[in-house]
C-alpha cells in the first residue's frame, strides 16, 4: 500500500530544515546494507553530524500531527528520521529493498514494516529523482511537493531515479507497525478512511457507526501486536 500525505511540514518548518540543510556538511556510502549498498549513490549527514539531533525532533514532532500517517502506518516504533541529497554525480539509488532489521539507539532492533521519504525540494527545482515503487498493483513513481509525504511497504523492490539537473533534498524513516502484515494494515485503512467520512455524513452518534467503529477496533485488537 502506497500512501501520499500532503503539507507534513509547515512553511515555518520547512524553511528551517532547507535552511539547516543549506550549510550542511554530507558524507557518501552511510547507513545501507551489503547489496543496497551497491546501488546506493547519494549523500547523507551523518551521525555525528551538530544538525541531526534537532532536525530529528522537528520532523518528529511533524509525524505526531499526521492523523493520517497514523491510520496509514499504524505505527509502533519510528527509527529517527535521516536525510539525504542527491546532486551531481551522487544522484540516484538503484533499485533495491530496505534492510528488515535496524538498530535502535537503546541497542534494539526495530522491523521495517513501513519505510517513508518526506520530500524537502520542490519538484521543480531538479530534473528526474522519482520515487520509483514496486508492488503487487504495479509501479507507482512518486515526487511530491516539499513538505509532503510518502509512505510504502519496505519490503518492495524501489529506486530513486537519477537527478539530472539539481538538487534533490529528502528525509527518509523506517517504522515498526503495530500490525505487520500488510494486508490486514491495508484493510484497516480503507475500513477507517470509510469510518471518517460516515461520520461527516451521519454524525458520531449514529448507532451503525458505533458498531462499525467497535468492529475496526476490534480488528485492530485482533491484529495488533504489541
């Protein structure tokens, strides 16, 4: 299931990380494994970076107020967010999938259900860089307006196309679902996208919507598993 989420970031926000970003100082092959490694050809800040941390919390913070990133990813664990830049000859990501196992800062590990690219670069400030995802309804290829989001299975086969003219800034994350098979997560989302809008229609207190309601929750209950 491949999930689009407009305006993530404020203006406000966006210009501040742009702005943090603008000065940043990048590294190349970080934080990919042995075969993504291969087609990995970007840039990324990396750990030590004096930026990371604050450019962290403000994303995150971000993700908090998506309702709809909720219902989409339903998420349990959210690996913090990194950021990359594509540009020059450091311009594309063959196709691969992403690692299942990540490690948490505590020592844990985290499953990658659920990776996202939150786009920090207007599509017309560069040539090409789509998001180029692989699933069971076919290719979706994706570039979106700075400050929105992209959520898909990490487990497809996806690539970043080469950039061709440039510069192509994102933020990308992995999470850990409450539900991990992703059927049952992509039922439960078009279960509660039809909840929202009878509840527009009939009001919150109308007695088949309460019952509909106790079914998804109890589906998630079923399903959950934390």
């Amino acid at each position: 299931m491949v999930v689009t989420i407009e305006d993530v970031l404020t203006d406000e926000e966006l210009a501040a990380i742009r702005g943090q970003l603008s000065g940043a100082v990048w590294a190349e092959g970080v934080s990919a494994g042995p075969q993504a490694l291969l087609a990995k050809h970007n840039q990324q800040l990396p750990e030590d970076s004096g930026i990371l941390r604050d450019l962290r919390i403000l994303v995150m913070r971000a993700l908090n107020r998506s309702s709809l990133l909720m219902t989409a990813a339903l998420p349990f664990k959210i690996l913090p967010p990194n950021f990359n830049r594509y540009t020059g000859a450091t311009n594309r990501y063959g196709l691969h999938t992403d690692s299942t196992l990540r490690p948490l800062p505590d020592g844990s590990y985290l499953r990658t259900d659920i990776s996202a690219t939150l786009f920090l670069s207007e599509p017309d400030e560069y040539d090409g860089g789509e998001l180029s995802i692989e699933d069971t309804y076919g290719r979706h290829r994706v570039k979106l307006n700075a400050g929105s989001l992209v959520v898909y299975p990490s487990g497809s086969i996806h690539e970043v196309t080469p950039v061709t003219r440039g510069e192509r800034l994102a933020c990308y994350m992995f999470m850990q679902s409450l539900v991990k098979d992703q059927e049952s997560r992509r039922h439960l989302f078009e279960m509660d996208m039809a909840l929202v809008a009878l509840r527009e229609r009939y009001g919150d207190d109308d007695p088949q919507l309460i019952r509909l309601t106790g079914l998804y929750n109890n589906l998630l209950r079923r399903w959950s598993e934390c």
